[in-house]
C-alpha cells in the first residue's frame, strides 16, 4: 500500500478530512501538566485520544519538541499513534531540504527514528535532494508549493518566461515527475484560496496539504471548494492551535475534541 492508497482509506475509515497539528507549546499546558518531565508526551497523547474519531490523520511538528530537547517524547508519540490509532496516517512536519547524502540521513530520521508515513520537504535545491524520501516506496513526500504564510510571494509568485508562477511550476514537476508511484502530495495554504485552486487543476487528485485553516483565518468552505478533489476528498485540512488550546483548563481534552468535531463537521457539510 503506497501513501496515497494510506490516505484513500483514512478518508474513506474516518468521513473526515481535518488533520491535526501536534504543536506543543508548554506554556500554554493546562496546570495539571505544569512541571511534569513527560508533559509534551502527555499533552499530544491526551489530543491525539480526544480527536482520533474526527480526523484522518496526525501531524506533528518537529521543531516544537527538538526545541525542548523533547525528541524522545516525540518517538514515543509516533509509537503511540502507530501502535493505538494504526488507521490514521502520521505525517512528521520537517520542512527538510539539503543535499542527497544529507536528505538520505534525513529520511532515515523520519522513516525509521520516527516512523512517519510522510514527510514534508523543501524543494529549493531539486530533485537529487528529494529523492532520498522517494526510495522508501510505501512512504509519503509531501512538498512545499504555495505557503500560507505571507512572506511566501516573494519567491513562490515569480514567474518564468511563459508567466507561469514558481508554484505552479513546482506542481507540475511533483505531478509530472516526481510522483512515479503514489508517494507525493504538496502544501498549499488555506488562506491562498485561488492558488489552491490552480494547483488542484494542475495535479489531478494528488494529496494536498493544506494549513491555515483555525488560528491563521482560513475560510473552510472557500479550501473544500477550491481543494477537494474529483471523489470530493483529496485534502489533508490541517488545524493545530485552534483545536490543542481550545480549553486551558481541566475540560482541555472535551474542548479539542469538541472543536475537532465541529471542524470536521463544518469541513462535510460543504455542499458542490
């Protein structure tokens, strides 16, 4: 079973297509955690518990637990996740892009020290320095195309000779060349709804990542409109801080489930 087959039948198993970000931030914990050595991997799994019936899938972000020296933790979540919601994909957020020997110990990191289904990398330096991810056949490679921060346009709007935006480009690269056995998806911003849109023509029913939804203003009927694609599914809607703070207080696991919920509900009732 290739990665996109994965997400085929988390889609299909869950009737959701909301993926939440594990982001932990511990000063935002709820005071019951406050102090405790295992807090980051208690917090995640308390999310992970509450939401599991409403999502298809989990993305944790690497640099919110390397920067608490907390990456064991973070192997014990992805065991967790693996071992206790086995249906639902687990999509390590990286960012990783360098050179093929590099990306090669890189993969290894996500693949096997954390055992991610997917990945997202940079696609800044080519094809050498992504094929790495793509040798590991039953994994997935999901590639930055049109972010939904702002600062994005500086690079992603430029255009070649034919006026096609760097975006596109990288989209139809993934699409055309890259993507040789079910492995590849791309990001693309919920608050660029147009973009998602031409990206969605470009690729087909590729997989697409889409942050920006919750905490960043994503407005989710314009993302399900722009982004689903020709069996209405076709998206990885991701929301992290919306749905991990929703309560700080002792209700914090019935709060994310709870928005988790009405999230995905608001993501199925979007009509053609």
């Amino acid at each position: 079973m290739n990665f996109h087959d994965r997400l085929d039948a988390a889609w299909a198993d869950s009737g959701s297509m909301l993926m939440v970000g594990l982001d932990p931030d511990t000063s935002r914990f709820p005071p019951q955690l406050l102090g405790r050595p295992d807090a980051v991997f208690e917090f995640c799994r308390g999310i992970v518990d509450a939401t599991a019936p409403y999502v298809c899938g989990f993305k944790p972000q690497i640099a919110y637990f390397a920067a608490l020296a907390a990456e064991e933790q973070l192997e014990a979540l992805c065991r967790y996740i693996r071992e206790k919601h086995p249906r639902l994909p687990l999509v390590l957020d990286a960012k990783r892009g360098d050179i093929g020997s590099t990306a090669e110990q890189y993969a290894r990191e996500a693949f096997e020290r954390y055992g991610a289904d997917a990945v997202t990398v940079n696609p800044y330096m080519g094809h050498d320095s992504v094929a790495p991810y793509l040798e590991w056949d039953d994994r997935g490679v999901i590639v930055l195309c049109r972010t939904s921060n702002p600062g994005g346009s500086d690079l992603q709007f430029l255009e070649d000779r034919d006026g096609t935006p760097l975006y596109l480009r990288v989209a139809s690269m993934v699409a055309e060349k890259w993507d040789r056995g079910g492995q590849c998806g791309l990001v693309v911003g919920a608050t660029f709804p147009q973009e998602i849109a031409k990206v969605r023509e470009r690729v087909g029913d590729m997989p697409l990542l889409i942050p920006g939804i919750g905490a960043q203003g994503g407005s989710v009927p314009d993302t399900v409109l722009a982004g689903r694609n020709s069996r209405h599914t076709g998206m990885m809607i991701n929301s992290s801080r919306a749905i991990l703070y929703a309560s700080s207080g002792d209700d914090w696991r019935d709060a994310a489930a709870r928005v988790a919920r009405e999230t995905r509900d608001a993501i199925n009732a979007v009509t053609p």
